[in-house]
C-alpha cells in the first residue's frame, strides 16, 4: 500500500512539473510574449478607466457639497431681516410673534432708519 501512494505522488509531481515547464517555455515564445504585453496593456487601460470613472464620481460629489456650502453661504452673508411697522406700540420681530417697544426703543429705530 505505502508503495502505491508514493508511486502516485511521483506520477503526480511529474505532471505537475511538466505542466508548469511548458507554461514556461510557451512564455517565452514570441506569442506568449505577445500576449503577456496585450495582457500589460489592457489592464493598463483597465486601471487607467477606473481611475478616471473614481475621478468622475469624486468631482461630482465635490461639486455637490460645494454648491451645498455655497448656498448656506449666502443665506448667513445676507439674513433676512424682518419688517418693521410700527402700529399702536407693537413691533413684529418675526412672522410669529410681536413685542411691544418703549419709546427710547422707538427713537433709535429712527434713528437707524435715518442713516
């Protein structure tokens, strides 16, 4: 029994070293180089569209964070301020609510206003 298992790895390392030499040998070829240099070249192209795919998909998110940015920008650089009437002593501060001003207040609204 011990003779025919080591008969059969022989047998099976011999295949597998006759396989691999002729890989080798066909490697070496003018065809196997050949084909190993179209084999370089598209997975240089390949690598190279992938690239530029990332490249593609990074602008793209850039661009909508800056516009994002941009536009909470410009409401900080320009608030809306609210309207001021002045009826029977009250003052809107916003859409929602309304307080009544003094009269010193009043003045300096005025003068506010004036300048």
């Amino acid at each position: 029994m011990k003779s025919g298992v080591w008969f059969a790895a022989g047998a099976a390392a011999g295949v597998y070293g006759m396989v691999r030499v002729r890989r080798l040998a066909e490697a070496f070829t003018p065809d196997g180089m050949r084909d190993r240099i179209g084999a370089a070249f598209v997975g240089a192209r390949m690598f190279r569209e992938e690239v530029a795919q990332g490249q593609a998909e990074a602008e793209t998110h850039l661009r909508a964070r800056l516009q994002a940015a941009d536009a909470r920008h410009r409401e900080l650089a320009a608030p809306s301020t609210p309207s001021i009437t002045r009826t029977t002593g009250t003052t809107p501060i916003d859409s929602t609510s309304t307080r009544t001003i003094t009269t010193a207040e009043s003045a300096a609204l005025d003068q506010e206003g004036s300048r």
